[in-house]
C-alpha cells in the first residue's frame, strides 16, 4: 500500500521526467493518461493505488504544461540528462538536440565487437547514430572491439561492413581496436604506477566470494613496483592463463558490483584473426573502450543500456580523459526472433536454421533476403524511436513501413500458388496488354491468352458452380464445374460489381517456390519447427527478366524477393 502524499522521490521524479517527454512529443502539451501509463508501467506494484499516481501525474500536467516548449526543454535537459528520445510530432518524425553537440565538432561511432553477424537491433543503432552524424555535420567511426580473440572473425568483420554499406551509412573511418593494443598497454603502465590498478592472482572464485562481500583481496595492496614487474612478464607472455589478472581499483562498497575492483587486462592464449600470437595479455572490453574513444576524438556516445556507463566515467576520471556525453537507450527486440547472439547461434549449430542469413533470422544478411529495404529501417527508427524502457517490436510495424516504399515502385507480376488447371469454354483468343503497375508508369507486358488457364485452388475453392468471377485484368468467367477437371464459360469483358478476381496464368509458365518465413519462437519462448514453409506454384513468362535481389508484388499474395533463380523469399503481404 501507498501512503497518500507519500510516494517515494524516485517515482515523483520518474512522473516529472515522463511528462516532460510526453509534453516535447505534444506540441507542450502533456496529457496525463499517457504519463500515468508509462508509470505504472514502470512501477507495477503502484497499480493497487492508482489513483494517488494520478493526482501526482495531474499535478505534474499542470505545471509541465505552463511552460513554455523552450522552457520544458531546457528542464529536461538539466534534471534528466541522457534521457534524450526521438520525438514525434504531428505525424512527423525527427531528432531532439542532442546535449553539448555542436555543428562540425561532434564525433559519433558504430563499436560493434566482431563475435557474430550484425543484427536488425544494430543497424538501428547504427542508423540512429548515422543520422545524428548528418544533423551536425559530424564524423563516424566504424571501430571493431575485437579484443577477445577467441571471439573474433573474419566474416563477422565482414557482416558489418557488408550490413553498414547497405544501410548506406557512410563512414568516416574505420579501425580495430586489436591494432591499438601498444597503446592500451601504455595506459595499462600509468594506472599500476599511479597505484589506480594492480596485478591479482586470486582464482575466479575467490574473487567472487569477495565481490559479493565488498572486501578486497590482500594484492589490492600490493606496492607499484611489483605490480609493474609482474605487469612486464604479462607482456612478455611468461604466465599462461588464469595466473594473473590486473584490476582496476574501484569502489568494492559500491551498488553496482561491475565497480568492486573489475579486471582491465587478462591473459587470453588463443591467436588473434588479425594479430596472430603477437599478444596474449589483452584489455577488458571497457577499458579499451574508453580509451579509444579518447583516441578517436568521440564526442557522443548513443547506445544500448546493457553497457556499464559508470565505470567508463571512472575511467575517464581516473585517466584524465575527456568527458564525452552518453545517450543510452534500450535494445530493440522484436517478437519472436531475439537478437541476443546466445540465443540465435545454438539455432545455427544445431542446423536448425539454415544458416545466419536465414530469412527468419534478424541478422541483416537474414532480414535483407526477406526484401525488407534499408530506408525501411532508418524510417521505421525513426518512427519508433528510443528509450529506456524494454520495448519488443511487431514484426508487422517494420513491414508496414517497408510496404508503403515498395508499393510505388514494385512492379507487380501474376503468380499463382497451389494451382489447378481450368479449361474455358468459348474463351475468345486474347492477346492483352496488361500495366506492371495499376498507378506507376513502370511499364507494361503482353500476355498471350487461348482457352487454357491456372488459377490458385483456394480460390477455386471459395467458389461454387454458377458463380461468376474475373480473370484479373482479362474477361469474366461462370464456373460449370469443379471436379478433376474444372470448367469455366466465356461471361463477357464487363466489369461486373462485387465480382471475385482471380489470378491466372496461361499453360507453358514457370514453377517457383516461395519460402515463408515466420517467428523462430512461438510465444512460449520454444522454438517453431512451422516457422519456415513454401508455397509452391506457377509464375507468369514476365519473371524471366526479374534478377537474384529484384523484389516484386504478387497481387493478392505479397511482395517477394528473388533469391536464387526459381526460389522467391516472402517479405511480407
């Protein structure tokens, strides 16, 4: 229960926060039911007293709304730093200012760490850093985190520089932080000889134990110079792995344990993609993060919530480093097919994908032969936006935005799945000129048409004899019979109202299948052994001159992509 009057500051704060964000996407205007929703959202166990959320969350409205747009801002801004979200308004979508940013001084990167295939969850991401790179005229660092060697290679190399070109984002540089390694040992010397960090041998347990108990092992004492000479038989690659381990000398007191005195180098003997056996003693992923950050200038830092923002300030602090101003955001999940690689790469050791670029996957080399297209990705970013709160994503939403920029310029093409054979009695011989699209000027083909058509079973099946329906973009048809051998009579070239079309193709056509791809889990977190089928069936003689990578519309079926010559892969309806 809630005491009236006495809800704890940090939801009075989360409440002031929310109607800010709510009123920047309003036009100044906060409403109160969608601040009372993000709160309960948040604090579940305040549903029981909703009602003493909503007299706080009204008084909020109020005084938000007084305010000026500028002046709302500018309260965001100071109280609730790094909550900065894209905003929508009034249908159109775009940027907020982003914090101490200014134009033609600001740097931005895409760090993906090579240890899997890029993923529809970084090429949002990557396109939201992307854009912010265009608004102030900024640069772009593509930077590998590769050090862990066992992690590392090459074709994950290649999956992101393969997905950051098709997005066309374009980079300003690229390097690998396994190139920079001299360097981070250099940085690796001051923190020992400044006594910020020490050389440990405690074994990974016993570090554990004393992590959870906020006490520091004995060799947190240990004096500089041992530490050093130790640290130089490390480089020299004297001691194998698990013997040492140097450790950055944080808060063992501290609420957040990745602060309890976190390892910053370790001993990794496994040879390296790109540097071979040249190192063993490698850095910890955020300390070498933070370091090349200060190398590369970075000015801006937009990413996931998942990553420790703290101990990189430490970092940063310890070092005398810039400060650089962080923008964090949570992942994007769609329902589903997770993007988490623990997840996704059993699915491909077990064979029971066919591989990372498998339509089902949400790896971009998966989601690309699905047809989605890459400014359906920076649109659909930008509509949906970031925050910190977990969101999972409906497949459909991305589609609907992929489908309203395919639909003026796809052309559109008769295909007919599951067919049967339908013989037409008095078909006047026809040759027609039919549009590749019904608004577009995208051309046009002829189709030769006689007395012999196909035409889907299911909508054979919808019909019953006497019906009328219409060949699409040909003449009307009564149905006689629908046995083994259907038949069909000539009904005239009208249009008649409330008529079922039908698509067709002639004898002669080319088979095709096509796959359709679904979720890879089904909603109780198990994976779908249905989640990929084919459709199979006739295409018109215009599909000989669509290409491996051509999308087109199949009306009444969905747009497909081409992926190998007879394969089609379904985008979506």
């Amino acid at each position: 229960m809630v005491a009236k009057g006495r809800l704890p500051r940090e939801v009075l704060s989360s409440i002031e926060k929310e109607t800010l964000l709510n009123a920047s996407n309003h036009r100044g205007k906060a409403e109160v039911g969608a601040v009372l929703g993000r709160i309960l959202g948040q604090y579940p166990d305040l549903r029981s007293e909703p009602s003493f959320v909503a007299e706080e969350a009204s008084a909020a409205v109020n005084r938000v709304n007084k305010m000026s747009p500028a002046g709302q801002a500018k309260l965001l801004q100071e109280r609730y730093p790094g909550t900065t979200e894209l905003v929508q308004r009034e249908g159109r979508t775009g940027l907020p200012p982003l914090r101490n940013a200014v134009k033609g001084k600001t740097a931005f990167r895409l760090p993906p760490e090579p240890s899997g295939f890029m993923t529809v969850g970084h090429a949002m991401a990557f396109s939201i850093n992307s854009l912010y790179k265009e608004m102030y005229d900024g640069e772009l660092w593509l930077r590998f985190e590769d050090t862990n060697p066992r992690k590392a290679s090459k074709r994950y190399y290649e999956s992101f520089r393969r997905g950051v070109k098709w997005l066309g984002i374009m980079v300003d540089h690229e390097k690998n932080v396994s190139d920079d390694v001299e360097v981070t040992y250099g940085y690796g010397r001051k923190m020992l000889e400044d006594g910020v960090a020490y050389v440990c041998s405690c074994d990974l347990e016993r570090v554990k134990a004393l992590r959870f108990d906020g006490k520091a092992c004995e060799h947190r004492e240990r004096p500089p110079p041992e530490s050093l000479a130790i640290w130089e038989e490390l480089v020299a690659k004297k001691h194998g792995e698990g013997k040492f381990v140097v450790r950055f000398r944080g808060e063992m007191q501290s609420l957040d344990y990745s602060l309890r005195d976190p390892n910053i180098f370790r001993v990794i003997d496994h040879p390296h993609t790109l540097t071979g056996t040249k190192y063993t003693l490698w850095p910890t992923y955020d300390l070498a993060n933070t370091i090349e950050d200060e190398l590369c200038g970075i000015t801006h830092i937009l990413r996931s919530s998942e990553f420790h923002n703290e101990l990189q300030r430490l970092f940063r602090e310890r070092l005398g480093l810039r400060p650089v101003e962080v923008v964090q955001f949570s992942r994007f999940n769609f329902k589903g097919t997770p993007v988490s690689k623990r997840l996704l790469r059993p699915l491909v050791e077990e064979r029971l994908v066919s591989g990372w670029d498998d339509p089902r996957m949400p790896t971009v080399d998966g989601i690309r032969r699905r047809g989605i297209i890459p400014e359906a990705i920076r649109q659909f970013t930008l509509q949906v936006g970031y925050t910190k709160s977990e969101h999972e994503y409906d497949w459909s939403l991305l589609y609907a935005v992929n489908r309203k920029l395919l639909d003026p310029v796809t052309k559109r093409l008769f295909f007919v799945p599951d067919p049967v054979h339908l013989s037409v009695e008095r078909a006047p011989p026809r040759s027609v000129e039919v549009r590749y699209h019904p608004d577009k000027n995208l051309g046009a083909r002829t189709i030769e048409a006689r007395s012999d058509f196909f035409i889907p079973r299911a909508d054979l099946d919808s019909l019953k004899k006497g019906d009328v329906f219409r060949l699409m973009d040909l003449y009307n048809l009564t149905l006689l019979s629908k046995g083994e051998e259907p038949a069909a009579r000539y009904a005239g070239d009208g249009l008649v109202p409330d008529t079922k079309k039908v698509q067709w193709v002639t004898e002669g056509q080319t088979e095709i299948k096509v796959l359709v791809a679904g979720p890879l889990f089904d909603e109780t977190g198990k994976y779908d052994q249905h989640s990929l089928t084919e459709a199979h069936g006739l295409v018109e003689n215009a599909f000989s001159q669509v290409k491996v990578g051509d999308i087109v519309q199949f009306p009444r079926f969905g747009f497909c992509r081409l992926d190998s010559r007879n394969t089609m892969v379904l985008a979506h309806k």
